[in-house]
C-alpha cells in the first residue's frame, strides 16, 4: 500500500469519525428515513478544485462541490472530479440527466481508464420523469459465438490460474458501452453526440492532472500491459505517468474523432473494430473461441425492465439478470426486513450477526440459481417472493450460523472472485429525471491489452463466468457472464427517492445494501450512510470489515459462528444522490476522489 493510500484512508476514518457525531446527533433528534430534513450539515471535506474543464469551476456560483452538497437543480455524484465537472456543466447548459451521463462516462474513458471505457460494459438504470418509467440499458459484454464452457481449461482439464486467464483473448468479451451510451442519447437525450463526445477529446488531446488512484493503477498494473499501453501510460521521456503529471492520450482522442464523426458504427463495424478484434484474436489461445469482427458486428445491448421489489414502504429497483446484484440486494433488504432488523441498535453484535447471515443465505441462491436469462431459467419471482423469503429467513437466528462446515447451499469455494473494480455514478436533474449507471472493464486496467492507435483498454469480462463448466454460469456461446453490479434507485410511491451503486467485485453487492439499508432502516444522511462501517461476506462465510465495527459485536458475533479478518479492509467506493422534495443531496465515497456536485439555477429553456 503507498504513503498516499495510507494517508487517504486515515482521511477517510477521521471523515467516518466525523460522520458518526452527526449521525448520533440525528438518533437523538429521533430522524427517520422518508421524513428526512435534506443535507443542512456541511460536507465533512473540503472540495477539491477542478481546473481541468473548461466552463466549470466548484468555485462558480452555480456550482457546489464536495463530498456531500445540497443543491436544487442537479446532482451529479462519482469518483472522478474532473468527469463530475463536465457532466455539471451539462446540466448547466440545460441538458438532462441522461445527456451529463453520457459526457461523464465519455471523459471518465479519459481521466479514469483503469475502470470503464468503450472497450467494456455496463448497466445504466435511467428513470424517465415524462414517461415516469425506469428502463435498464444493458451493455454487458457478451462471449462470442465461437466461445466454449472449457476455454478457461488447461490442458489437464484443471481451471486456468486467474492471473493468467485475465489476459487471455477468450477474458475479453465484445464491448457494450458505446452501444449503451448512444441508445441513451438515442432515447432519452436532448444534446448531440458531438456535443457530448467534445470535452473528453479535448481532456484527452490538451491533457488532464493525473490523480493519486490512476498513478497507483498505472504503477500496479504494468506487467500484464501490452505495448501499447505501456506508451500511453507513459510520458515522453518513456517515464510512467505519476500524481500530479499532465497525462495526454492522442490515440484516445483521434478514436472518439472519428466516434464523433460516424457513430458507434466506426466502432462496431469498422476500422476501430478491426483493430480490436484483431487484438483480442492475438491474445487467444485459441482464435476461434475469442471475439472477431462477425461478433463486433452483431452486437447490440439490450432494453430491460427492471427488477422491482417492495420493501418496508419504498420498491428496490435496479437491473435485473444478467446481473445479480439489485435481485441479490433486494433478496438480503427483504430478509433483514422479516427477521425485524430495525429492532436492533446499529453497530450491535445482532445488527452484524442478522446482516452476515442474511448474506450468506441470499449469496447461496445466487450460486445455485443465476446467470444469464437468455440461457438460464431462474425463478426470480419465486426467489424474490415473500413465502420463500420469509422460508429463508426462518433459517436465520441470532447466536449460532446457517454455516456449519462448507459453503452455504453445498457450493464449492472455488468459484468466489471477489478482485475487479468498475465505477458508479449518478446524476439527477431538475425535471426528476435519474440515472443510476455503474459501467467497468472488469479488472483495473481490464485485461492490462490498449488496442494499439487507439487509445482503450480492452476488458476481461468473460473472466466473470465461472472458469469450470457446468453450473448456470458457465461458458457458453454469445452469452453474458453474470455480473455483481448494482446500479440501483429506491422509489417511494412510483418515484425516484434515493439512487446508489458501488464498485468492487462480490464487494458490489454487500456495500450497495448497507448503503440502502443504513440510509433507510438507520435514517443516516447520505454521507453518514455510505460511510457506516460495513461488512463482506458470501455463502461461504468469513466477514472483511471496514474499521469502526465494534470490537465487542466482532467477539459477540464470533462466538455465533461468524469468522471475522484479523484487520479491516476498504470496502466499496459508492457514489448516492438523495431526492427530496426540495432539493437533491449528493454523496461520493471518501475512500477515494470522488465529490458530488450541485448545481443551482440552471440554464437553458424557461430558466433565464
Ligand atoms: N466484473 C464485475 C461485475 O460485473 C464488475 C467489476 C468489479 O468487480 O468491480 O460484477
């Protein structure tokens, strides 16, 4: 771990610190979700300037930015600063939710390669105020139609190493983002492409400060990157990009040139495609199992309605299959929800005890049940159903474990992958429109391979299909590997309250449900929430744990059977925007760069 990421995370205990005196403060005042007062507390951080973005300023008077801002006529709220700038500016202009989006997701391309881009994929979950409906616009990765449900076998039939199938062509699924991002544009948004695309070519060819995180990202990754992005990840004397330096990526900015010029077709059908694919085929152990043109060509995402489950008196909503993550979330809520979680004080050895246990049995049905639904038939409703949940809570109970010996439900360990990052962001603006939107490339960096002259990083997706054949997430031709993200919103009477996400594997799922569960059974405020300490763990039991879970609920909780690491962990970087009735609270986890940003008095039609 660096001296800066030592620092930060003390930052980000003495801002938890701070959070708690804020939270107990609201105990005393007896508030409670849904009758919440919005944001009145300051931000526990100071906000970080942004000098990069031409037209945007956090000192602008129509702007406000921190770790967590109120604001009446926008919000936007992600990891990266700089894509928060631009994506603000937007909505200044008068754009919607929808188009600052997609102008984030562009430049975070730029500024945050290591966790999405267009050589990836993603779930945008988009609440349209007109129509007052929720769509999911699915850009996951799809195998591609030659793939095989051993080609992550050795010779020997044994599972390849992880490290080793990561950089393999058969990891790098056929990317969805551009796809995504243009079907929103498409559907839902009032700029141009060229408009949208503008101020991620410019970040990418004048430059842009490189952060403490993509400096460490650069420097860990190094030894799986392909020439190509050892160039672009390096300086002109062929140094390694640092904190601090002016990173440019003239590759980067010449691909969405020509994205801007001719759409995703340049991309999905032609020369940027050839080069892809091109690579992807170098990397393969075999050609014919890995993405090539043919499949580039056939692909397009997918409109999905979203799951949705009804909950103390709010609805959970969020992406369904492919990814588990929202059902997986919304299967734990409900179970805390029958076994009368609200009952127990927070930070008590029972609060842990009922959390860990309801994840361990939500994790069991994932395993044996989910996967892609164009290939597997899952019984979401029954899974999501209150008999069997309130079946599966029986099964809870406080001072002994549902694990005994093994995994829950009989699972093997083998298939728990808990590495890869993404990113999550949202964006709300004044007409009510939300976006909830986590996109990735799978690992840091993704497969470590840039397609050579064209500035991205290819993802290793298909890495999230279980390596050994067999089970509902196998392997197969043109399918989606079942993904943890969790780009969510919590709606009360039909309409968006509250949008939360999270990157971090497995981590996606437990730390987007705390998020919800502490906000809305806890009535902390955004930033309190998010900052709660939280617990991981799956059907296979052990508890990582952010530092600030009380010793006594770990010894309790241990003599219940729970297996607690010796050290806390960071856990999730989640990124939420609470809508109320009069303004929107935005909140970006401190564990890295994040900030949200408010923006009062907008422009654009009828507000001059
Ligand atoms: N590949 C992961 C998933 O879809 C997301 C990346 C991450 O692990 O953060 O679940």
């Amino acid at each position: 771990m660096s001296r800066e990421h030592e620092r930060r995370e003390a930052e980000h205990r003495s801002e938890t610190d701070a959070g708690v005196n804020r939270r107990r403060f609201l105990a005393l005042t007896g508030t409670t979700a849904g009758a919440l007062t919005v944001g009145t507390q300051p931000a526990t951080a100071t906000a970080q300037e942004v000098t990069d973005v031409a037209g945007f300023s956090c000192d602008h008077p129509h702007f406000t930015c921190g770790r967590e801002v109120t604001a009446a006529d926008g919000m936007v709220s992600t990891v990266d600063p700089i894509a928060g700038g631009v994506a603000a500016r937007v909505l200044r202009e008068g754009g919607n939710a929808i188009d600052a989006a997609i102008a984030l997701q562009y430049t975070l391309n730029v500024t945050q390669p290591h966790g999405s881009g267009i050589g990836g994929g993603g779930f945008m979950v988009v609440y349209d105020a007109e129509s007052d409906s929720v769509e999911a616009i699915n850009s996951r990765e799809r195998a591609s139609q030659g793939a095989t449900p051993e080609m992550f076998l050795d010779d020997d039939g044994n599972e390849l190493p992880f490290g080793e199938a990561i950089q393999t062509g058969e990891a790098m699924g056929v990317p969805g983002t551009l796809k995504g991002l243009e079907t929103a544009r498409e559907r839902y948004g009032s700029r141009s492409r060229q408009r949208l695309i503008e101020p991620a070519i410019k970040l990418a060819r004048d430059g842009f400060t490189v952060d403490w995180f993509l400096a460490e990202q650069i420097a860990a990754n190094t030894e799986k990157f392909n020439e190509a992005a050892l160039e672009t990840f390096s300086d002109e004397s062929g140094a390694l990009y640092t904190t601090g330096d002016t990173m440019t990526n003239s590759d980067l900015a010449e691909t969405f040139e020509r994205i801007k010029r001719d759409g995703a077709e340049a991309f999905y059908e032609g020369a940027i495609g050839e080069d892809l694919a091109a690579e992807i085929q170098r990397h393969a152990r075999e050609p014919e199992r890995a993405v090539d043109e043919a499949d580039l060509a056939q692909y397009d995402v997918t409109i999905d309605e979203p799951i949705r489950t009804k909950w103390y008196d709010v609805e959970l909503v969020g992406q369904p299959l492919p990814s588990s993550g929202p059902t997986v979330v919304s299967m734990i809520l409900k179970l805390l929800e029958f076994l009368e979680i609200d009952t127990y004080e927070r930070r008590s050895p029972e609060m842990y005890h009922l959390l860990a246990e309801a994840i361990i049995v939500a994790w069991g049905d994932r395993m044996e049940h989910m996967g892609d639904p164009e290939f597997v038939d899952v019984p979401i409703d029954s899974l999501l159903s209150d008999a069997y949940l309130q079946e599966r809570a029986d099964l809870i109970e406080l001072g002994q474990s549902v694990l005994t010996e093994g995994c829950f439900g009989g699972g093997e360990p083998h298939r728990i992958s808990t590495d890869g990052q993404t990113t999550h962001f949202s964006v709300v603006d004044r007409w009510g429109n939300a976006v909830s939107y986590t996109s990735t490339i799978e690992q840091f960096m993704g497969s470590g391979k840039m397609v050579p002259g064209r500035g991205f990083m290819i993802n290793n997706e298909l890495t999230d299909f279980d390596r050994t054949p067999g089970g509902p997430n196998e392997p197969e031709p043109w399918k989606r590997p079942m993904s943890s993200m969790s780009p969510m919103m919590v709606l009360r009477d039909g309409v968006p309250e509250f949008t939360a996400g999270s990157p971090g594997g497995w981590r996606i799922i437990t730390s987007t449900m705390q998020a919800i569960l502490f906000r809305y059974v806890y009535g902390l405020e955004p930033l309190a929430a998010i900052t709660e300490p939280s617990i991981y763990t799956h059907y296979c039991g052990g508890i990582s744990w952010d530092a600030g879970v009380p010793e006594e609920a770990r010894q309790t909780t241990a003599e219940w059977g729970q297996e607690w690491d010796a050290t806390p962990s960071t856990l999730g970087n989640v990124q939420v925007i609470d809508i109320g009735t009069d303004a929107l609270t935005g909140a970006a986890d401190p564990n890295r760069d994040g900030q949200a940003v408010g923006l009062e008095r907008a422009g654009g039609p009828g507000r001059h």
